[in-house]
C-alpha cells in the first residue's frame, strides 16, 4: 500500500507540471577583512553580483551555526476509534506536533492594562527591492523539551516595483494529503523607505485569522486580536516583510549592514523596534549547495521580546534570505531553510 501511495503522488506530481528555472548561486571566496568601502548612496545595478560584497572592516567573521538535526521521530497518539483512515493519520500527527512559530506569540492583554508604549523612532535607510522569487522550505523545529520534527512550506515574494505581495506556508506533507500549519500573508506598496505594508494576516491551524492594519492615513498601526495602536513609523515592516526589507538595504548600500539597523516590526498584536547587527559572514549547507552568506541577528530585549531572530542573507542570491532561525526564551528553536529558490515575473494585481 506504501508502494502504491508513492506510485500516485510521484505520478500526480508531474502531471501537468512545468519545468521550474532554479535560482543557482555564483561560486566566491571572501577574505576578512578588508578596507571599509565608503558610501556611495548609489543603489547597485538589479543583477546578482559575481561574488559577495567586502564585510565592513569591524564586522566579525563566525563560526558557521549548525542546523539542528531530529534524532527521534515524532510518535503519533493511538487511534482512539473516532477516526480511520487516512484523515485518522493527518488529524493524529498534527495533534502530536506543537504549532510552527517565528516569534512567540504573546499572552493577550489584560482588560484594564497600561497603554503600550509608543516606539522612539527609526531612520530611513537606502533601499533595492529583490525581484520577485519563489522559495521551497525545509523547516525543523527542537521544542523546549527536547522533541525534533520536520515540516516543509514555500513563501512566494512578488512585487512589480510599486506594490508586493508575500505568502508563506508551513505544514507537513503526508503521502495522501497536506496540513498547512500556519500561513502568513502580507500585501502593500513599494514608496523610498522600501516595503510599505498595508495588511498582515495570520492563520494558525485551530485558530481563527488575526489582521494588523498599517493605516497611512491615520499614521497608526491597528490589530484585530488587540486593543492597543502604535505610530506607523518610516520604514515599518510586518513579520512576513522583514527579511525582504533587510534584503533590499543590503543590496542598496553594503555599508548599512555595518551598524545597527532599526525597525518597527508588527506582529498580530503589538510592535516593537528590532535592532538587527551584523555577526558576519558564514557559510551554511542548503539542498542549493554551500553559501556564503551574511549573518544578521535581533538579540532579545527584555520588555519588548524574549526571543532571539537570526536571519542570513545571500550576496550572491539576489541578497534573499536563505535561513531564518527563532530562539525563545524557553529554548525552543525553529529554523526555516531555502531548498530551492526560482525566479519568476509575477506582477502584483
């Protein structure tokens, strides 16, 4: 019968499929360091460069970070007699997994609690917006209590050079059906400070859609699952959009990466200024082969977030991010890798 299942979805699989034009990377060696560049203010040319960008001469180089790899699978709950079949087997083993994050989510805010404090501020930084792309995941995930499982998803970036549009899906893929886990979706303009969202949706399997709302007009940013507000600030991002504007600095000026990069970023409930800083160069291994690649990280802040983000961008893959990795608190980590990247000209409708 596993024989069979294969046979269908390897046979369904290339029905009707059309022959996708992967994203290769170019080959570089990179030496540390080298003299600081200075500014130019001239965005480079929309091309993938033949080999990585010199690090900004006080950037470290680090120790690449090994992917955590599962040392047990994942058991399934026995079948209690309410479902057979394969629906029995998706329900069982969604069941047995804890929920995809990329940033913990918060506890809800109490009925009578303090206003949220309002962020500071942030500047407006040179931006190049990547092409449009699409990106297959492997995504692996250690629990606070020491559990491994693997999962897949996609995330599919558009822009057209005005407005995007960013979806990512996580889920399990069985031999009779896939579970979407969680889905992120992110739409808006493209103006001078880079991506400028208008909508953030969340939808979590078992719970209903949450929306954060960028109102321009009303300068605020507003959420569906909260009470609070926050000033729209430049350059604001959604948690779907932050890899990609962190991209499009990169690929404007090299030397922004240098110091430390702030940003409001929204969640389904509230915002805060993520100050990204440069770690330095790594290589990591991906299904693409080895990539040279540059390693930013969002350190906890206590009173705003507990959990660490690390995002490592491609030079020489358009500056896209190959990797992202959530730490929490409790230790929990959750690392998302590109396996297969293909161009393509999707215009935003």
């Amino acid at each position: 019968m596993a024989l069979h299942f294969v046979t269908i979805d390897w046979l369904g699989s290339r029905l009707g499929a059309q022959p996708a034009a992967p994203l290769k990377p170019s080959v570089a060696t990179v030496r540390l360091p080298l003299p600081e560049q200075k500014a130019s203010g001239t965005p480079p040319p929309d091309l993938a460069p033949s080999q990585p960008p010199a690090m900004p001469q006080h950037a470290r180089k680090a120790k690449p970070v090994p992917l955590p790899q599962p040392d047990a699978a994942v058991a399934l709950p026995p079948d209690n007699g309410a479902l057979s079949g394969p629906q029995a087997v998706v329900e069982q083993a969604v069941a047995a997994l804890p929920m995809p994050q990329i940033e913990p989510e918060p506890a809800p805010p109490a009925p009578q609690a303090a206003p949220a404090q309002e962020p500071t501020g942030t500047r407006r930084y040179q931006v190049n917006i990547p092409p449009s792309a699409t990106f297959d995941l492997e995504l692996t995930r250690t629990d606070a209590k020491g559990a491994n499982w693997n999962a897949s998803g996609k995330m599919v970036w558009q822009t057209d050079g005005s407005k995007y549009k960013v979806t990512v899906e996580a889920g399990l893929s069985m031999l009779v059906a896939r579970v979407n886990l969680l889905e992120l979706n992110s739409e808006g303009d493209i103006d001078d400070a880079g991506i400028a969202p208008r909508e953030f949706t969340e939808k979590r399997r078992g719970r209903a859609m949450t929306a954060t709302h960028f109102q321009r007009n009303e300068g605020r940013i507003t959420f569906s699952a909260s009470e609070r507000s926050y000033p729209l600030l430049t350059g604001a991002q959604d948690r779907a959009t932050i890899p990609f504007q962190l991209a499009a600095i990169g690929r404007a000026n090299v030397n922004q990466m240098g110091g430390d990069i702030d940003i409001l970023v929204s969640d389904n409930r509230e915002a805060a200024i993520y100050r990204f800083q440069l770690v330095g160069e790594e290589e990591i291994d991906t299904k693409m082969g080895r990539l040279i690649t540059w390693h930013v990280s969002r350190p906890p802040k206590p009173g705003s977030y507990s959990a660490r983000l690390d995002i490592w961008l491609a030079p020489s893959l358009q500056w896209f991010p190959v990797q992202i990795r959530n730490t929490e608190a409790n230790g929990a980590l959750t690392t998302q890798t590109v396996s297969k990247i293909s161009l393509n000209n999707v215009k935003e409708q």
